[in-house]
C-alpha cells in the first residue's frame, strides 16, 4: 500500500469511527472524571479545544496532568480519536511518562496514542514512508555519533585537511548547528562562508552527497528531510494536516528552528495546536534551543488563546517567592507568577564560606544533620537530597568530601569526577611518572593523544615487553633501540619516553652532601669539613608538575584543540584535578588517596545522594536542595556571557530560577568567598543573582568576617572584568544594593585576604603517617578505633562502629589529641 492509499484507507476508517462515537456521545458525557481536581487554570487549558493555545506552564504546576486530561477530552468529546492526534515530546522517557499517565488517566482508553514520541522518532516513522524524495531508501540507516565522526574524518582526509588544527568533532558540530537551524548546504548563508577554514559549506555538501550514498542519515536529517518534504511537496504537507486534527507539544520553550518550522507547517491549516511550556525555564541556548520560538507563539498565531498556570504543588511560599524575585530580573519573558496553598515554610538559606573545600565539608554536615533531623524538621534519607552545580568541575569537590567521610552519593547526567574520561587519562600519566612499571596505565595514554601508535606497534610493545620480562616502558625503549617501530610512531614514542624521564627527575629531590655543623678531624690531623647526604627541594612541587605533564605530553593541547561543546568542561575538569593536588604533599600521595576513597564506596547502598549540574536537574524535584559555587564568573558563567551578551546572562538566570524551583521544602544557596587556583587565593564576588533575592524570604547565615572592612583583594565599588554586557550590567556597585549591604551587616570588622583553617582541618593537616599499630585515633565520620595495619600513609583501622575501614593517615587524629 503506498503512503497515499494508506492515507485514503485511514479517512475512510476514522470517518466510520467518528458514527460510532457519535452513537456513543450521550454515554460519554458522564465519563469526565480525568476534569476532576483540576484547578481553573488547568481546567481553561483543558477544555479550550480549537485554535491555537499557549499552556504558559511554570515550574510544578501540573502541566502534564493538564495534558494529559486535554487528550482524554479532545477524545471524549469527539473531537479526534487516539490516531488522529500528535503528542511531541523531547524525550522518550518523557514519551513513556505519558503513556504511563495516560493510561492512569479517568478515561477509557480504547486504543494507545499511536503518534506520541519524540520528534526524531516520530520524524523517522514519516521519512521511512518518504525517503525516495529525498534520494533514500525506506530501510535507510540511522547512523550514531561514532560512525557520523567516521565519516567525516573520511572526508576531511580526502581534503588535505589538518585534522590536529581542523578536527573533524568541529565540523560535526558545525553540521549539527546548521541542521538544527534548517539549513541544507545549498542554503547557507554568507555569514557561514569562513567556517571550518572556508571549507565548511563544501564538506557539509559532500557529506549529505555521502550520505545518500550510503543510504543513511544522521539525527539532524529526520527533521530537516522532513521540512525539506513539507516544503516541496504541498499534497504531502496538506495530507498529514488532514490525518493530525490536534497538536500537542511539550517543552515549547526548548524548540530549535527545524523543529519550529516542522510544526508550523503541521499547523498551518487547521492551527489546532497547543504547546505547553515556561519561558522561564529555557535553558539549553547552548543547544540550539530559541526561547524566542515559545515568546512569539501568539505572533506566529494570531488569536493565541494563552493560558497561565500558576498553582506550583511543589514548593513552599519562601522558595517561590525567593525563584520569582530573581527571574523577574529578565526583561525578554512572558511573565507569570507562581503561588502555593501551602505554607510559607523555612525561608531560602544564604550562607558564604571561605573557599571550596568549606563549603564542601559544610554541606556534608548539614546532610548528616538533615538525617538525624534538624530544626525541629523530621529526619531526611539520602534520597530527599541533591546538590546542584552550574558545571560540572565543582562536583570534585564534594565526591572527595563524601568518599571521605563514607557518604553515599550519586552523579547523575555522567560519570563520577575521577571516573571521567579526560581525569582518567591524566591519572595515568600521574602514575606512569611515579612508577614506571604502571603497564596499564602505559596502554591508556601511549596514544592519547594521538601519536601514531596504532594496535600493530601496540602489539610490537607487548611482544617485545613479554620476551624481555620488563614493563612496557622498557619494552618500548628496547624496541626502538632495535628499529622494530619506524616513521612518525618511532619519533612520537620516544619524545614520550624522554617526556617520562625528564618529569621523574623534575618531581624527585635530588640528593645533594651538605656540611655537619661542626667541622671533623681527619685521620692526617688536618680539620677538614664532614659531609652528609640530604634531599634537596625537588625541581618542581607537585602540582607544578602535574601541570607540566598535561602539557608537555601535548594532553591539555589536544583538547584545547577540540572543538565540540564537551571540551571546555573538560578542561575546567583538569584544571580542578589539578587544583585537588594543593592539599596533598606529593603525586603519590593524592593517587593513594584516590585509589583508596574510590575503594571505599558503596555501590550497594540503598539511599544516595543525588549530586548533578543544573542542566541536568531540569524535570526534577528534591524536598532538600543545595545550590553552592553561586560567584560570579562561576555562575553566572562568565563563559556564557562573553558569548552570548544580555542574552547569555538572561540565560543564566532561568537557569538560577530552575535550581531554586527544584526544592521542595528547604533551599539552601551558598557561595565562596575565595578559591584558591594554581596556589594562588583569589577572592571572590558573590552572584549578581544573590542580591536579587527578596530579603523577606532569604534567611542569611554568612559567618562573621567572611566580608568584613578591607576584606579580599577586590574593591566591591569598581567594575570586576570587561564581560561584553551593557555598561549597566558591568558595574559592581550594583552590590551597593539593599541586598548586598545585608550580607555586609552579618560581616565582622576584621578583613581577611586568604581564608583561615578549621579546627577540623588543621587537625587532619598535623596527622600524617605518624601512627603505631594498635593506637587509639579518631575520624570524624568513624569515630573511634585501633590502628590495626600500616602501609606508608595507607592505614587499616578498626573503628568501634564502623569496622575496619582503609584510610589515607592525614584523615586521622590520634585519639588523645581530640579537644574533648
């Protein structure tokens, strides 16, 4: 059957099944209870049918039960059944969400929603039925990222391309943003002309050419063949018009353009379409996604009826009182305001620490206290709980904090901080420096970056390793010795060799003689000066040189180099990474550290706490949520800023609003007065976002001194970095404000320029590996126990509650140092 006898098969049979409905009609007009509990907002939403409709759905405000009941309706009154009706979601897990919802709806449903799904697969579902206009195949390939990369590699090659200076993940995302944007190669325009060296338009045209031969296509075709089909072909376009009556669109606000045009023309004629969405939480920019596609919906449909849900049923009054003081400092935005039935609650906690490691460790005892109970509050699980952080580097800080103290956690949105790829690959190189006989930590960077070490002279290292039982270090150096290895590989392997010889002696001390004290007499009665051996000061401190080793092994260059969106992160991760190694005395501590607190977790514990960026904590809800690292330049991103102007900064607060929007009952939003990069202390402004939050519903902690007169190296009154916003958001003295000067008032009248030590931290600096087997320590999360082995600084210790538990010795006191 072809697409249009199946097209005419399908009136015939929705036109027989709307007589059977219509016999039917009096029956169903009792069968409303899915109207039941609904508030106004959502029953206006539910029962406005025809037309266009904006449901302008702010955060925790039921809109997918609203949906959800609209479906039922349009259904029970008549005026669709399920297979005439489009329901577009973003995810699949949201697609599955609604069918769950559905079905638990106070409807009888006859048959399931066939076209409910996400726009790539609802798009694959059409183009299968299309694909000869486009020059497919219906059984085309959908290809995933890996053989999409494959493939242009392939052609940059072809091109005598440098792919180290023009790599071929750029061009992806290049490709990517066009598609997102609609364009096909034919349609781009001038400004896009220099891209990619200006051979970007020419490869994106051989690539779509590849394709075709192919017979396959990437995630950006579905849609963009779709609207390139629409677009040509007016009795395709007005066919699917016919067989969708209503629209439905969820998550309007994160719409790129092909699929704003894509559901534009679905919608041209009959403009029944209701899009569901919040402005206010648009926030993947970065993406693709246009907030202007949900800001002019009554525009592109005159006559828009526009409905605002506004009844959250999941904060408290403090909490959306605090998220709608900050948002409304966006100019670009429909406007809504959020209210609850419930009360008013505890109000948003504000609170400033010294530095970083602080606030981590300040964060783990609120959630312990959480736990037990606080504040007259009832006892929270792990699983109640979730800190929130602009990126992804700050994670470091508390998976070290609650490794240590035996917490459960969890990432969500990726992998653990030392279990992401690029920190991996620097650890190795860590360990390769510090014993050269690490053969596994050799097999992850010999090629990393690339050097043209391939499987074959991999296996040419293994083999002559094996033959001579040596690491593969040394099996390396014999091999090149012998020329078993020649060209590009041969010299790339022994600069890294060279490399790993030259970091060891830089990061080892020396031993030097150096005259006693007092001078000696020789056996010929001559006084002469005695010697003695000693280290002296190694070349380069650790840290030093764990910066010199990422870059001169080329390893922060090639992602450096690396233009996909990933890149930037993971070079914030590194520099984090190599942040964590200022409390440490060597390399071999801190991967002793690592190496221990990782075997420490328990991937078996019932209940975690969530930790994960913002981003990714769009959708979600927590009754406890921590929202640390709020300076600016770390959040607002001074990244997004610069790239992006007022726009980036608007951006930034939706996305200040959605963190804040997560708490259910308590909000605790904190910062750091200084951080400390590359062993240097830099102080810190707090956010702009942090003196847009209405005091009446803020509960200010700071401790005393943290701000005080003369206080950090900054002066509050000046400007603080060219930004590229309006003079008007460049200005400091905004920090003059009421909101500012109330955080001045908590401050004391002693300034600090670096931050100070805790009791708690000065303790565990003074415990190094000084311990006997069976002394009494102490830990502060174990409590008491009996050293029972010692390894360097790695300990076993038998704690009274807890059991034997292995520790690096700077974590623990002895027991009679404790003072109390």
């Amino acid at each position: 059957m072809s697409s249009f006898d199946e097209f005419d098969a399908f009136e015939g049979a929705s036109l027989s099944a709307r007589a059977m409905m219509a016999r039917d009609h009096q029956s169903d007009q009792g069968n409303r209870k899915y109207l039941d509990g609904l508030n106004p907002a959502q029953l206006e939403a539910v029962q406005q049918l025809d037309g266009p409709v904006l449901m302008l759905a702010g955060a925790g405000t039921g809109k997918t039960r609203a949906l959800m009941a609209r479906v039922a309706h349009l259904i029970t009154c008549h005026r669709a059944n399920a297979s005439q009706i489009l329901a577009v979601t973003f995810t699949n897990k949201a697609a599955k969400e609604m069918q769950v919802r559905l079905q638990n709806t106070p409807y009888d449903m006859q048959e399931p929603i066939r076209w409910m799904g996400t726009f790539h697969s609802i798009s694959a579902k059409m183009l299968r039925r299309h694909a000869e206009l486009v020059g497919l195949k219906s059984n085309f390939t959908i290809l995933d990222t890996d053989d999409q990369l494959r493939l242009l590699k392939q052609l940059v090659a072809a091109a005598n391309i440098d792919d180290k200076r023009w790599p071929a993940r750029q061009l992806a995302s290049l490709i990517d943003g066009w598609k997102n944007r609609a364009l096909t190669p034919e349609k781009l325009p001038s400004a896009d002309a220099g891209a990619y060296n200006n051979m970007g338009g020419t490869l994106y045209a051989q690539y779509q050419t590849r394709l075709k031969e192919l017979n396959a296509v990437d995630f950006g075709d579905l849609l963009l063949h779709m609207v390139t089909i629409f677009q040509d072909n007016p009795d395709i376009l007005a066919n699917y018009q016919r067989w969708f009556r209503y629209i439905l669109v969820d998550e309007y606000q994160d719409t790129n353009v092909a699929q704003y045009l894509w559901l534009r023309l679905l919608a041209s004629a009959h403009k029944n379409i209701c899009c569901v969405g919040d402005d206010d939480q648009s926030i993947y920019g970065w993406r693709g996604a246009e907030v202007g596609n949900i800001l002019r919906f009554e525009k592109d449909f005159p006559g828009a009826h526009v409905v605002r849900l506004e009844q959250n049923y999941r904060s408290t009054g403090n909490i959306l009182a605090a998220a709608s003081s900050v948002i409304r400092g966006n100019k670009n935005r429909l406007g809504k305001e959020l209210w609850t039935e419930a009360d008013m609650g505890d109000k948003v906690r504000l609170i400033g620490h010294w530095d970083g490691e602080e606030e981590a460790r300040w964060i783990g005892e609120e959630v312990e206290a959480m736990q037990r109970g606080t504040r007259g509050l009832a006892p929270k699980s792990l699983e109640d709980m979730a800190i929130l952080v602009r990126a992804s580097h700050q994670m470091r800080a508390f998976e070290d904090r609650f490794l240590t103290i035996g917490l459960p956690y969890r990432v969500i949105g990726g992998p653990r901080f030392y279990e992401r790829l690029e920190i991996r690959d620097a650890m190795a190189y860590f360990r390769l420096v510090v014993s050269p006989d690490d053969d596994l930590a050799f097999e992850r960077i010999v090629n990393t970056p690339k050097r043209g070490l391939g499987n074959v002279a991999q296996q040419k290292i293994q083999t002559c390793a094996r033959a001579n039982r040596v690491s593969l270090v040394e099996g390396a150096r014999i091999l090149l010795e012998e020329k078993g290895i020649g060209g590009k590989g041969a010299k790339e392997l022994a600069t890294l060799l060279d490399g790993l010889d030259r970091w060891r002696k830089q990061g080892t001390a020396p031993i030097v003689e150096v005259p006693l004290d007092d001078d000696a007499v020789i056996d010929d009665g001559a006084t002469q000066t005695a010697m003695r051996l000693q280290e002296s000061a190694p070349e380069l401190n650790h840290v030093e040189l764990a910066q010199v080793i990422l870059d001169e092994s080329g390893y922060t260059a090639m992602w450096q180099n690396d233009k996909t969106p990933e890149a930037p992160g993971r070079l914030e991760n590194l520099k984090e990474l190599v942040k964590a190694l200022e409390s440490f005395d060597n390399l071999q501590g801190f991967l002793e550290h690592v190496s221990l607190i990782m075997d420490n977790e328990s991937e078996d514990a019932e209940q975690k706490i969530s930790i994960m960026t913002l981003h990714a904590a769009k959708g979600l809800e927590f009754p406890a949520v921590f929202l640390p690292g709020w300076e600016d330049g770390l959040f607002p991103s001074q990244r997004s800023m610069d790239e992006s102007g007022l726009k980036g900064l608007e951006e930034e607060r939706r996305l200040a609003y959605v963190g804040i929007t997560r708490a259910e009952e308590i909000c605790t939003i904190s910062f750091a007065g200084n951080r400390r990069v590359f062993g240097q202390w830099q102080s810190q402004l707090p956010s702009r976002f942090i003196d847009e939050l209405s005091e009446e519903n803020v509960e200010v902690l700071t401790p005393p001194g943290l701000y005080g007169h003369g206080g950090g190296s900054r002066d509050f009154g000046g400007s603080f970095g060219q930004s590229g916003l309006e003079q008007s958001a460049m200005r400091a003295d905004a920090y003059n404000s009421p909101g500012w000067k109330r955080m001045q008032s908590r401050a004391g009248q002693y300034g600090t320029s670096q931050p100070k030590e805790s009791a708690s931290s000065a303790i565990n600096l003074t415990a190094e590996s000084s311990f006997m087997v069976g002394e009494r320590v102490f830990h502060q999360k174990f409590g008491y126990g009996n050293v029972l082995a010692i390894e360097g600084e790695k300990l076993s210790v038998g704690f009274d509650k807890a059991g034997e538990k292995k520790l690096v010795a700077r974590f623990l006191s002895k027991a009679n140092d404790i003072p109390f």
